[in-house]
C-alpha cells in the first residue's frame, strides 16, 4: 500500500480526494498547512505529496522549497487554472508535475499513480541490476540513482525519469510527447511547458563536454538529445 501526504487548506475538496484515493487502495494522511505539511514530508514515511499552491501560514511554493531542500520525494502540485507563473516556478523548485484545479479525484489518482509507477519501477526494472552509461553519465535505474563524472546528480523523481529516456535513446532526438509519455506517464498537453522545464534543470545539474557544450541538445522540432561522447 502506498502512503499518500495530502497538503491543502480545503477540507471537503481534502475530504472527497481522501476518501476516493482510500478506496482505490492508498493510504491517506492530511495536513491543512504547509508548516504541518512539511514536518510530515520530512519524516520520510510518503511514496508522494500532493501539495496545494494557495495555504495559510506557509504558501505551497514555501512548503516545496522546504521539502526539496532535504528530501527527493515525488510532488504532485495543485495549481489553480491560469496560474501559469506559479505552475512554472513550482516545476523549477523542484515539484514533478502538476494537476489544474479544479480536478476530480480519478484525475489526481490517475496522475498519482503514473509518477508512482516511474518512481518505484516495475519488476523487469528491478532486475536489471545493470547500469545505464552514457559518456560520463551512469544511471542505476533500480536504486534510482546517478552520477556524473563519479558524483552524484540530485535529482527529483521526474528529472530521473526523463534523464533515463534519454539515456537509453542516447544519440538521437526524442519528441517532447515521448517524453512526456515515458517520463511523466502521461500525453503533453498544448501549451505545456513541463518538460522544457524539467529539461532546463537537468540542463543545469549535468557537466559539459570536453569542448564545453552541454550534453543535453535542443533539436529543433524535433525534442532533446543527450549526446553520447
């Protein structure tokens, strides 16, 4: 059973996504502040949060960044809809996706369980035991871990899952959709500018090349390349 941190202010929307998400089988807890939210983050007891934009005493981008300052839990953001500035900075904080409000409960299972089903891997997974070397980037992805030149890349669930995709396509463009589909279980939405997001950042955590391009390449209309050499 897989233990599911709900942040939100909302108590009946709270309500209604917990008593769903009991059903289909996940394990509920509740915060209704951010303050409240981030000590139960922090114990390490959650395969995910889902954690609300707009909540007193501590706004839902407050609570990311205090999250993700010591911890690499998968986070689902709720963002109200228009809310493009906040859905933006949320995906550079460090959040792995995230749901317009307002949604209903089979979305946001749906959602949750597509970035449980990248992070926890499937058993075929599990079994390669072997890693996954591209230049001097090695990918272990059944312990979810990687490194870049023998140290170690910080990475969030999401920025895992697309660096992995693109390793294992390693010298040939792949489509944002593809990405999006392979890396956050779901088809790109118009206008989304989620993986360009996330792709910024793993841009920014991965080293160069000898000649000091990065390794990470946009290809014009066609996606991202990770270059081999």
């Amino acid at each position: 059973m897989s233990k599911v941190l709900l942040i939100d202010d909302d108590v009946e929307l709270v309500a209604m996504f917990q008593e769903y998400l009991e059903q289909e089988g996940f394990e509920v807890k509740t915060a209704n502040d951010g303050v409240a939210g981030t000590a139960c983050a922090l114990t390490g007891e959650y395969a995910i949060a889902i954690l609300d934009v707009m909540m007193p005493r501590m706004n839902g981008l407050e609570t990311l960044r205090r999250i993700r300052a010591a911890s690499r839990m998968p986070i689902l953001m709720l963002t109200g809809r228009g809310d493009d500035t906040d859905r933006i900075v949320g995906l550079e904080l460090g959040a792995d996706d995230y749901v317009t409000k307002p949604c209903t409960p089979r979305e946001l299972t749906a959602r949750i369980r597509a970035i449980l089903r990248r992070t926890q891997g499937t058993p075929m997974d599990q079994l390669a035991s072997a890693p996954l070397v591209v230049g001097q980037l090695t990918m272990w992805p059944e312990q979810r871990r990687a490194t870049w030149a023998g140290s170690t890349l910080e990475l969030t669930s999401t920025e895992f899952n697309l660096l992995e995709v693109l390793a294992r396509n390693a010298g040939k463009p792949v489509s944002k959709n593809a990405l999006s589909e392979q890396g956050l279980g779901r088809p790109m939405a118009r206008f989304d500018r989620n993986i360009d997001v996330h792709l910024s950042s793993l841009r920014h955590k991965l080293g160069t090349l000898a000649d000091g391009r990065s390794c990470l390449q946009t290809v014009y209309r066609m996606g991202y390349q990770l270059i081999r050499d």
